[in-house]
C-alpha cells in the first residue's frame, strides 16, 4: 500500500523530518560514534556518579508525568485539584465517541504528553550509557528505545486517545525502574531485576487490552489516522512484548553456564 493511500495526515505524520533524522542516528550512527570516542571504559564501577545521577533524575521526572497525567484523568482522589484549578481543565471523561477526544483540550495532560515525548530521546543515553561501559546494545534495546518516540508520536499527532496509556503506564514504570537503575549505579545488588521486567511485560499486556476498546468506537474506525496509530501500537508493543517474554525466559530460566558457552 502507498503511504499517500493512508492519507495525508497519516503521510505527514510518517515522513516528519526530525523525528525521521533523531530515529536513524540513534539506530544507525550512535553506538558506532560512542565506541570509537575512546571514552569506553570497563572498569567496575565506572560513570557511577553520571549514571547515578541520570537515572535519579529520570525516576523523579516520571514519577512527576505520573502525578499530572493522572490529574489529568481524574485518578487523583483530590490532590490534583489545584492543578486543574490553575490550567482551567476538567477531568477528561475516555473512550467517548468524539473525535478528537477531550482529552487533547487538557492543558496538563498535553503537557505531559509532549515533555513525555521529548524525553524519549533524552532516553537514548540508556544506550550510551551501556556501550561507554563495553556492554553490547541488544536488538531490544534498540527496537524499544527507536520505536517508543514513533509510537507517541503518531498517536499525539494523529490525536489517538489512546495515548493516555502509553503516558500513564509507561511513567509508571520508568518511575520504579530508573529508581532500580540508579540503586545498582551505586553498586548496592538489588534483587528486582526479574520484577522489573515482569513488570514492564504486564504493562504491555494491560494495554493491549486497554487499547482495543478503540476499534470499537465509531468516530474511530471511520478514520484512517486513527486507525493507523491503533495498528501501529499493536505492531509495535507486539514486537517489544514478543522479545521482552524471550529477554525474561533467558535471563530466568537459561542457566548461565550455558549462556557463557553460547557466547563464546
């Protein structure tokens, strides 16, 4: 199928110069430019005072998304009152048969949204982190981190009320794993590993089912846009979900002697 078939607001969603260019560096250009800048350096606890401070930060600002996307929704028993207050909004009502949604008039969780956006590619320096530290950069990590930005992007642009998911669930997360992150920076073990990643694989799963409500609203499987940030999703979160249960069956239930073997 044409991409001109999806029709134009869906082909100029996908042929956005900047988040065109920010995607392929990070995919293409990258890892290559940080391994050969002569900082990679293996030493046991190297980069903890920049890493720890990284992932410190990351917890607290996805905690802080958390806090105003879920004003935004109405999830938050009264303490978010005075931020509606201050930016006028009122609790947006979901899975309405309007289009676009009200959601989109919500002055917090568009804010949210887009900081949520941006920071994706801050998000990058995961991997930089890994790669200045002599470790490989896994197809996971590249597929999760190169197709996250798509996925918010389409449905903020496209204006899929679904993205709430995205925005709630993943600051969710983000908030407990950078918080795991930035323990084991300091070198203090933390037996959370495995919870982190079931964690990540339920928010995955939640969604799913929380998404699909969405083809079942009419405003919304009569529009070509919408749709097309819907399959995205799915295809997407599908892949992630597929790799994350392999990266959690591995990391499990694979004796590491035998992993060792294998990578030699």
């Amino acid at each position: 199928m044409a991409i001109e078939a999806l029709g134009a607001e869906v082909s100029a969603a996908i042929a956005s110069p900047g988040i065109v260019a920010a995607t392929a560096l990070y995919m293409f250009v990258l890892v290559p430019v940080v391994k050969a800048s002569g900082l990679v350096d293996k030493t046991k606890g190297a980069y903890r005072r920049a890493m720890l401070a990284y992932n410190v930060i990351f917890s607290i600002y996805s905690a802080l998304t958390f806090v105003v996307t879920a004003a935004a929704l109405g999830w938050d028993r009264g303490y978010g009152q005075w931020l509606r207050d201050l930016t006028g909004d009122t609790v947006v009502s979901l899975y309405q048969d309007k289009c676009p949604s009200t959601l989109f008039n919500s002055k917090l969780f568009m804010w949210a949204a887009w900081a949520f956006y941006y920071s994706k590619f801050v998000e990058f320096l995961d991997t930089v982190w890994l790669v200045l530290k002599g470790k490989p950069a896994s197809f996971l990590q590249k597929l999760h981190h190169s197709g996250a930005p798509w996925d918010l992007y389409f449905q903020l642009v496209l204006q899929h009320e679904g993205v709430w998911i995205f925005v709630s669930f993943n600051s969710f997360i983000h908030t407990f794993m950078y918080a795991y992150y930035a323990i084991t920076a300091v070198g203090i073990k933390c037996p959370a590993k495995s919870l982190i990643t079931m964690m990540q694989i339920s928010q995955f799963i939640i969604g799913f089912v929380a998404v699909y409500r969405y083809a079942s609203i009419p405003c919304y499987y009569a529009s070509k846009g919408l749709m097309f940030a819907w399959y995205f999703n799915y295809a997407y979160v599908g892949a992630i979900l597929l790799l994350f249960l392999h990266f959690f069956y591995v990391d499990n239930f694979v004796p590491k002697a035998r992993l060792k073997e294998k990578g030699k």
